[in-house]
C-alpha cells in the first residue's frame, strides 16, 4: 500500500477551529442563510470580533459573493481570516492566545 496525504475536509478545519476557540475562552457561531458570508464569527474577550471563512486545503474556490463580502467587511474595519489547514488553525488560535491572554472574560 502507498502512502497518502491526508487532506482535512473543511468541517474537519471548522470543528478544531470551534473546539480551539471555546478553549480559549472565546465564543463563536456559525453565520448560515447569509450567502457569500464566512462561515463564522468569533468574539473575544474585550470585544474584539474576527469573521472566519474555512475552506478545504485542496480544491476550494471563492466565488465572486465571498470575495466581494469579505472585502466590505474588510473595508468597514473587520478582520476577515481564511484558514485552509489544521496548521493554520493552530497559527491563528496560538496568534489569539498571546493577543488575547491578559483580558478576562
């Protein structure tokens, strides 16, 4: 048997992104009905909030509605983050450890 790469599927980025979140005393929902939205927003403690769109690591594309949303979120102030991998879930999560660690809930 040859070996392969696993490649995550995009739940699969969205539930260690959740549980990740919640552990570091974040809250998150998922934004659903709203079309070309990401797929969460996250709120931490001292009122900062990031929308997060997950996307599978091979294959996924934006379409035009994302991209155009994401970037009215981004022009109004809002930090939109695209993550594609399990590693960038940590990256981001360890980011918002250290920024987020003196403020308590």
């Amino acid at each position: 048997m040859g070996s392969t790469l696993f490649t995550p599927l995009e739940a699969t980025v969205e539930r260690r992104l959740r549980k990740g979140i919640v552990a570091l005393r974040g809250k998150v929902i998922k934004i659903q009905d709203y079309e070309g939205w990401p797929d969460r927003l996250v709120f931490w403690p001292g009122g900062t909030s990031h929308f997060i769109e997950c996307k599978r690591p091979k294959g996924s594309r934006f379409g035009p509605l994302q991209l155009n949303t994401h970037a009215k979120l981004r022009k109004m102030g809002f930090e939109v983050f695209v993550l594609f991998t399990n590693e960038q879930v940590d990256e981001y999560l360890y980011a918002c450890q250290k920024r987020f660690a003196r403020i308590s809930t």
